[in-house]
C-alpha cells in the first residue's frame, strides 16, 4: 500500500483543566509501513528494516486556553496528524497528573462527542518507569481522511479528588435529600447533615454538566470534576446543618415555530418546524392548544424519530397532534443534579462513598409504546399496509398519578383469520424495554372472517424510564 504524504487526520482534544490537574498532550513520531525491494538501512526519518519501508511523520498539537487560570478553564488541543489506513496508531501522548494531595478518582477515557464513519479512538495506558503516574497514549484508527471541516471532538473524561485527611474525631455520619427527586418546573430542597457535633464539611451542588448551581457559595473546594465552588459550614452543637438549595426548570432545548400546514386540521406526528437544532430522540414537546391549554390534556409527547426523510427540522412525535402553522413550541429535557458532601474529618460507611452523595434527578413524564407487527407480508393492522408494524404510544399526564386506563383495538385484514388456542390474553404483550406494566382483559371477534379484531382494555402504570411493549399478532391469529 502506498504511504500517506499529507495529513489525513484533524481532531480537537477537550478537557476541563482546572488548577489542581498538570495537563499535556505532545506529539509523537506516527510510523507508516510499505513492502519494498532493498537492503537494510537508515535515511532521515525513513527506515528500511526486512524489505519494509517505516516512514515516520510527527503529528502537531497546538494548544489554546479558554477561562484560563479559573476553576472554568478549558483546554484545546488542535491535533493533526499523518496516518495509515484501518490500523490502530498513537498520534499523541497525553500527561495527567494531580497536583500534590490530589488523586485520579477514575482513569481517563476518549469520548468522542458524536460518532464519526470510519472513525474510532482510544487512550492506552502507559507505564513509565519511576513515576507515580501513568500516561496515556492516544490511538486513532480511521478508515478515511477526517478533515478539520468535520470539526471532530473528543472530549478527555477525568476526575481528580482530594481523599479526605483524618484530623480530629469529627464524623458526618448521614446526609439526606428527602425525596430523590425535583419537580419539572424547578423548585427546594432542604440538604441536611448529620454527626458529630461542630464538624466542618464542604457542600457543592452540580448540574449534570458539572456547573455550579449552588444557592450561596462562600469558598472554594475540591471537587472531583476540579476545583469549584462550595458552600463551607460547621455543623452545630447537636450535630445539624440544613442548607436549603433551589433547582431550576428543567432546560428548554429549544424554542421555535411550527413550519407545517399539515396538522392544522388533522392530527399528524410527522411535522416541520423552523429549527429542531439541539433537539434530540426522548425530548418532550410542550405546547398549548386553541384554548390555551395544554396539547392533549397534559399527555407527555416526546420526539421518537429526528431528522425525518433527511429534514433536519422535520421529526417525528410520539403522539400525533393538531397544531396551526406558526404555533409556539418549546422542547424540554430531563436533567439530574449532584449532591456532594465533604469533610477533613471522615465519612459515616452509611454515607455513598462514590461521587457524588446523592444524584437528584428532574425527570419528564415517560411514554409506554405499543408495537403490533406481523411477518404476514398481505395482513394489514388497523389499515396499514401489508407487513407493516403499527405504532402507537401513550404518554402519562400530570393529573395521573403515574396510572391511566385505555382501550387498545387491533383490526386485521387481509386473510382468513383462524384464532390460536387460548389467545389473545395479555401475556401476548411483551415488554421489550422499561420499567412500565400493563395489566387488563383481552377479547376478539371476527375468528373465521376477513376482519379479526382484538380488544384489549388496558390499566398503564408508569416507571422512570419510557417502555416499550411488542405484540406479534401472528401468536394471536393467523
């Protein structure tokens, strides 16, 4: 194979390099390797070794700095390098190291930030003889030139942390959050801590990004995402702090218009907006209708399919919807919060020895979907063209308390149905994913027809995570 001249690969490295971390990443020597006819020997940076040439390109790592010096400060690594194809290669060497009394909670991993074709990376440990710590060498292996247009990102993910010094008998024997969960719309919680009397402790409240969110900082920590700001306090004389901290909104990912005429007068799932830029599969739409008041009485709807026939403003919702062109829509999304606690003296074994404390989360309502499907290429649910799954998703609402009954109804055509023995009942439904249950009474008609109908009266009860449930109707009637 002929070698690479020119460079054929360009990244950034990312890194949150606040003042607690010696961060690097150098260059190295990236070898190339192709069969010639020749002796042994050495030329420059080209060597001939077993009737192979190995040809060496340094890559380049330029650095920049945003919020340098600050518990913010970012570091940039523009890498380019020179590489063979569809091999494993080192283009970089990346130094970690804690400054003194710090420690690697967890080691370093590549991330890239969104998947690239052809493309895959890595961080290999390297032991260095002597040295408390290890370094890391970063390998790519691509199938393809990736060009600096693409605009690649990985993101270097670490945590450094302060292990606690035990100085007196102070203990935090117990911290608690109440409910583990915060309302969608924001709101407060009381943190207390318990032990023993007067003991200090440090209090830090992060969003999911690693972004202070606490209520009334008066110092600066060690945190394992870096250096930060934290409520500093003493417990009283019988052992008791409350601190009470407010959580925002969950976060709007973007506001925008609808684009689409088409469901103006008949419900559609399908439909345009002026921008879907951020939006992302699970995000939940929130809108009103003609009345004012909230599409499908509160019914949580999110967005199932993005980018839809190649329209990176056109998705796919869970539930269709009617909605007037130019209507206002925003697009929400969960988020979770972390609670960390810590002290110069020692932690209670009660208290989560893993970072963070306690995770508080701000969930969306979930969905349970339905998937009728069938590998009868002529039969038709509910009109659908032949073979095709049918697809329908109830979101839970607001007033529900986690519980809603409905009726589902199966139509099929397209044959002569003979029913199974001791079918439809509710075992046929089953879950694929998710912590939601259905419950309830299945009937059928039409047995011996051209039209099978199953009914199926449902009780839905909710879970944390949207669920999924198939149906093979050919377990049923065939």
């Amino acid at each position: 194979m002929a070698l690479n001249t020119t460079t054929n690969l360009t990244l950034k490295l990312i890194a949150k390099t606040k003042g607690n971390t010696t961060y690097l990443v150098d260059a190295v020597a990236v070898p190339q390797k192709s069969k010639v006819r020749s002796r042994t020997f050495d030329f420059g940076n080209t060597t001939i070794t077993d009737g192979y040439i190995i040809k060496n390109n340094t890559s380049t790592s330029v650095l920049t700095r945003e919020n340098a010096s600050t518990i913010n400060e970012v570091s940039t690594n523009l890498v380019t390098a020179i590489v063979p194809y569809n091999e494993n290669s080192k283009i970089a060497l990346v130094t970690i190291i804690p400054a003194s009394g710090y420690k690697l909670l967890k080691k370093p991993r590549a991330i890239l930030k969104k998947p690239v074709k052809g493309l895959r990376v890595f961080l290999e440990e390297y032991i260095v003889p002597g040295a408390d710590y290890p370094k890391y060498n970063l390998i790519c292996k691509t199938e393809r030139e990736i060009k600096q247009s693409e605009n690649v990102i990985i993101d270097i993910d670490y945590l450094i942390h302060k292990p606690s010094t035990v100085l007196s008998g102070d203990v935090i024997k117990r911290v608690s959050v109440g409910s583990s969960k915060v309302p969608i719309y924001g709101g407060s919680k009381n943190i207390k801590i318990y032990g023993t009397p007067n003991s200090p402790f440090e209090l830090s409240v992060l969003d999911g990004n690693d972004n202070n969110i606490i209520s009334s900082s008066n110092a600066t920590g060690v945190l394992p995402s870096g250096v930060g700001e934290v409520f500093s306090g003493t417990l009283n004389k019988r052992g008791y702090y409350s601190f009470r901290q407010k959580f925002p909104a969950a976060p709007i990912v973007r506001s925008t218009l609808v684009n689409d005429t088409g469901a103006a007068t008949n419900p559609a799932a399908t439909i345009i907006f002026d921008s879907l830029s951020g939006v992302v599969v699970g995000d939940e739409i929130v809108t009103t209708d003609s009345r004012n008041q909230k599409i499908n009485k509160g019914e949580t709807i999110k967005v199932t399919a993005i980018n839809v026939d190649g329209n990176a403003n056109k998705c796919t919702l869970s539930k269709a919807i009617k909605i007037a062109d130019n209507k206002r829509v925003v697009f929400r999304r969960s988020a979770s919060y972390k609670v960390n606690v810590e002290t110069t003296g020692t932690k209670d074994s009660a208290i989560n020895s893993v970072y963070p404390t306690h995770t508080i989360t701000q969930d969306l309502g979930t969905i349970i979907t339905f998937n009728a499907s069938t590998s009868n290429g002529s039969v038709s649910i509910n009109g659908g063209s032949g073979g095709v799954t049918h697809i329908t998703s109830y979101g839970n609402k607001s007033t529900s308390k986690n519980e809603r009954s409905i009726r589902l109804i199966y139509t099929l055509t397209g044959k002569t149905f003979t029913e199974q023995s001791n079918h439809p009942v509710i075992s046929d439904f089953v879950n694929a994913s998710g912590d939601g249950t259905v419950s309830g009474v299945l009937t059928s008609s039409g047995r011996g027809t051209t039209t099978y109908k199953i009914i199926a009266d449902l009780e839905l009860t909710y879970g944390s995570t949207d669920t999924v449930f198939n149906i093979n109707v050919d377990n049923i009637a065939t």
